[in-house]
C-alpha cells in the first residue's frame, strides 16, 4: 500500500434548506499517510462528524475527492464503499452500536465472518482477552457497563483488520475514569495493529495523543502540511453543522 492512505483535496458538503443552500464543509484538503494518528477537533456543528463520515465513506462528499486506501470513494456507488469499507475500515463510535442480540463474542466475530473467515471466533476470544474482557465473552450489551461496551466495540474494530480505524467521540459516553482507560486501550491496540487512526474529539487532551491535530472551526482553510509538532488549523464554510 502507498504511504498515503487518505487523500481529500477540496471536499464540499452542502445541503438545500428552506432559508438556501447550507455549507457544512467548503475546500477541504487533507492527506494522511499510512500509520499517522491524526484527531480531527473543534466545536459543536463545526463539520467534525461530517468530515468523518465522508472520509470513511459513510457521508458523500458534495464537491472534491477523497481517496481511501487507494480507492477513490467519490466516483464509486453505495455498494462498492461499502466494499471498500469492509476491507479497509474499522469502526469505534460514541454510542459503542453493538447489536444488543449478541453476545460479546459474537459482536466481535461479526467483521470476520461477513468476510467468511473460518477463524473468527479464535481471533474474536483473542481480541475479548487483550481487552480484558476474556471472562464476559457471553454476556450482552446490555449486562456490560458502558467502559464493557466500548471495549467490545473496540476489539470489534479490531477483529476487522482495518487499514484505518475511524473513531468518532470514543470516549465520549464515558466517565472520565474509564475514558482515560479506553483511551489507553485504543492507543495500545492501534500501535500493536499498526493502523491508521483518524479520531473525532472533543477531549483536547485525548487529541493531543495523536500525532497530529486537524482542527475545524467556521470560516477559512488553512491546509494541514506537517505531520508533527504545532496544531494545525482546518477552517470550514460557516453554517456548518457536524
């Protein structure tokens, strides 16, 4: 794989609103290599998420391109971004989303056995017991503490082998106690996995982990050019919202 894993040159999301054309992101350029830990920061609504999502392929960006893993998500379809997304993207979010059916073991084994690994639940009670959570592999979502739930989520991230881990507000829903703790764990892991990590935060002490800060705010664009040291500021459009 290229050094460079993420490449978005001027991104644009706008929607149509009754009082006119809303601006949540405009010229976006961003480019993260291959291994880099980079938090995206700012204030409430300030495209954050958005930004998030589109480089993921979640979200579609409105103007621009964005390429993820050598693939250039904005000329593909729903279906094939969600290919792309399976091979390459790991996930952790603020409200954990584990599906409450399942036990922890199996939302774990889930990424592996949508790709048809046959060792799914070997590498799922592996990623259960580096998250400390060896002995609750059979309990659900909703008989786990919510630290519980973020390390499941966590190693399910994980259990996908992802070339990015998108992580967006992970510490979020947590008290300050287990947040650090979590925080500990995703760094951990993601140093042991050598993944690209990209991380949405409003915790300044949590982003200043990475290796580098994106920070967005409403206004102007300042292109991100180093990978170390200072904090670099990413301005959007105004009346953006996250």
């Amino acid at each position: 794989m290229s050094l460079r894993v993420v490449n978005a040159k001027n991104v644009a999301k706008k929607v149509a609103t009754q009082a006119g054309e809303l601006v949540i992101l405009d010229g976006i350029d961003l480019e993260i290599n291959n291994g880099e830990s980079v938090a995206i920061v700012g204030e409430s609504g300030s495209g954050k998420t958005t930004l998030l999502g589109i480089l993921a392929g979640l979200d579609v960006a409105s103007a621009g391109t964005v390429e993820l893993a050598g693939h250039e998500l904005t000329a593909l379809d729903e279906e094939a971004r969600a290919l792309v997304r399976g091979e390459h993207v790991g996930f952790v979010f603020q409200s954990f989303q584990l599906l409450a059916s399942l036990t922890a073991l199996e939302n774990v084994m889930l990424p592996a056995e949508l790709r048809g690994e046959t060792l799914a639940q070997t590498q799922a009670t592996e990623l259960l017991a580096k998250v400390g959570l060896g002995d609750r592999a059979d309990h659900y979502p909703r008989q786990l503490s919510g630290g519980e739930q973020q390390r499941v989520a966590i190693a399910r991230a994980f259990a996908s082998k992802p070339t990015v881990l998108f992580a967006d507000e992970p510490t979020g829903n947590l008290d300050t106690q287990t947040g650090t703790k979590i925080s500990d764990l995703l760094f951990d892991l993601n140093s042991e996995f050598g993944t690209t990590l990209i991380m949405v935060t409003h915790d300044h002490k949590l982003a200043e982990r990475c290796g580098r800060m994106v920070t967005i705010a409403a206004g102007q664009l300042v292109q991100p050019e180093q990978t170390d040291g200072p904090e670099i500021m990413v301005q959007t459009g105004t009346g953006e919202i996250e």
